[in-house]
C-alpha cells in the first residue's frame, strides 16, 4: 500500500472511486474539496490523501485541517475513507485498514489532536453496515454517531409517497398550493443573491450565524460541472421567491443539504410544499433514496426541536447518521 497526496491524483481519478464507491457521496467528490478552502472565514487546509493498491488508486479520503488544528474529513466530517466499488470483501478490509492507520499518523504529523469522521447515512455502505455497527468504531474510534431518516422509493409510486406523509404536512401542502405558492428548479448561478439574502434573514432570526456568502457561490460554481444541486424556489401568489430549498445530489443519491425561508411566510406552508417537491422530484430522475437530514427525538425545544418535528413528517425510515472520533 501507498499514500499519495491528493494534489498528486487527477481528479478524474480521484472522482472515478467516489462515484463507483458504495461510500461516495458529493462530499467527497474532487470539485467539493476545491470550493471549501477558498472560504476564507473557514479557512480550511486540505491534506486529502489515496491509498494505492498495486499501483492502482483503491481509496480516497477527503481531509481538511481547521483553524482550531483538528482534522476532518471533507472539513465537518461528512466523509471518510471512500474506497473503489470493484474491490473484493478481502481487499476492502485491507484498504480501509490503511486508511485508518494513516490518518493519525496525518494528524500527529500535523500536530492535530482531534479527528473526526463520517458516513452520509443514504450510501449502501451506510444503509448494509451489519447490525448497524459503525465502521470506525472497529478501529478505536469514539461513535458519535446521530439519527436521520432516509426515504427508500424501491417500490414505491407517488402516491405511495404522498401516503407517507404525516396528515397534516398533506393538508398544509394542498393549502399552499391552494393559496397560489408554487415551486420550481432554478439555476444556481442566477440565484446566489436571492439565496443569500433569505439565507441571512433565516439564520438571523434562529440565532446562527450565517455560512459566508463564499460557500453557496462555491455550489453554485460546482452546480455547472455536473448534476451535482438541485435548487428549488418556492414563489408566493405574486411571483416573488420567499424560500429555497438545496439538494445534494450523487449516485442516486439525495440529500436536504440547506433551506431558508422568508420570516413572513414562515406560516405559509412554503417549507412543506418545496420539501414535498424535492422529494417527488427525486423520486421522478429515479433516485434510489432520499436523506431528508438529521433528528434528534430527545429535543423538546428550540431550532433543532422544530427541525425534527418537521422533518418527521415527510415518511422514510430512522437510520443511523455514521460519525466517529479519534483524540491523540
């Protein structure tokens, strides 16, 4: 085995084991490591690496190192070691086992006491794991792992999903609509203003403060090197955009990535119908599952109370969200 820095590997290479990885995701893609250092309020070092099996490039990992000196995979840990789809069960243990070893070896070369990992929870390496054991985990790892639920459409129709959701999120969406709000896919490019403005607005108002304007510029540019973001608008009755809704999108796979949403018509229904929208267009380009995000049942209060009562509501399965942690 070999490890080679990710500036030395071709990022058609580099993106050749993420899309044919049961463990790839658009997070661990080669254009993602390249729009998330520039945001200069992050300021993220990428100290991404491959794993060489007889010469051929069997895993990638996405590193950053941040400001605070700890490393994580592709900068929040949304990602870890990504390995090649054609690798047999025996070649898979021993890649990831290199992996794993060279990543504190990385972090004590960096100086960096804290690592961090994970696994988005819709991938089929996520989706199989035995017993739902985190895989880190075997190799000393701390699980941090959380919950998400994940919508499956093997099998399933648009009624089928439109059953799924709770009672009320169906009456609220046929208000919405009723009431002349409507939802469409727009280009990135053309919306990074609009979004961001509803962006600051919705962050303000929970008491977060906003991602810089850098990073949604950054998906909008990689929003043209491939399907990679589904952007949808919701409008109200005049036409006007009041909120939006951001997919991640790879192999079939979909994710609620961000949303924001106009503090006037936060009582509208608009959150519901573009999530409603969202998941019905995923399901008509034939995605294989949609993550609709993290929850946390034990909440009883504030924004990530109200995020999972929300979020609860649109059908799918709780899955675990795969997290790991190593201290030197």
């Amino acid at each position: 085995m070999k490890v080679l820095e990710r500036r030395n590997i071709p990022p058609q290479q580099w993106d050749g084991v993420v899309l044919g990885s049961p463990e790839g995701f658009l997070f661990a893609l080669s254009g993602w490591q390249e729009i998330i250092p520039p945001v200069k309020r992050w300021d993220l070092r990428d100290h991404g690496f491959g794993i060489l099996q007889r010469g051929a490039l069997a895993a990638v990992v996405p590193l950053h190192q941040r400001p605070d000196g700890a490393l994580a995979s592709s900068g929040w840990g949304w990602s870890g070691p990504v390995m090649r789809g054609d690798l047999s069960a025996v070649e898979r243990r021993e890649v990831m086992a290199a992996a794993m070893a060279e990543l504190p070896q990385r972090a004590r070369r960096l100086e960096a006491r804290d690592l961090s990992l994970g696994m988005p929870a819709m991938t089929d390496s996520s989706i199989h794991a035995p017993q739902g054991v985190n895989p880190f985990f075997l190799f000393g790892w701390k699980d941090t792992s959380r919950y998400t639920r994940v919508i499956d459409f093997t099998g399933q129709d648009e009624e089928s999903l439109w059953q799924g959701l709770a009672p009320d999120a169906r009456r609220i969406i046929r208000h919405c609509r009723e009431a002349g709000f409507q939802v469409a896919q727009v280009p990135w490019p053309e919306h990074v203003d609009s979004y961001y403005a509803i962006h600051e607005e919705t962050y303000t108002r929970t008491g977060v403060p906003p991602h810089p304007r850098a990073y949604f510029e950054g998906i909008a540019r990689l929003s043209t090197q491939g399907p990679y973001s589904r952007l949808y608008a919701g409008c109200d009755p005049e036409g006007q955009v009041v909120a939006y809704h951001n997919v991640a999108v790879l192999n079939g796979l979909s994710l609620y990535h961000t949303g924001c949403s106009r503090t006037l018509h936060l009582n509208s229904g608009i959150n519901y119908l573009l999530l409603w929208e969202a998941i019905r267009q995923a399901h008509l380009a034939g995605d294989r599952r949609y993550e609709v995000g993290i929850v946390d049942p034990s909440e009883t209060d504030g924004k990530i109370a109200g995020l999972t009562r929300f979020k609860s509501k649109f059908g799918g399965i709780l899955c675990r969200s795969f997290f790991a942690s190593l201290r030197l």
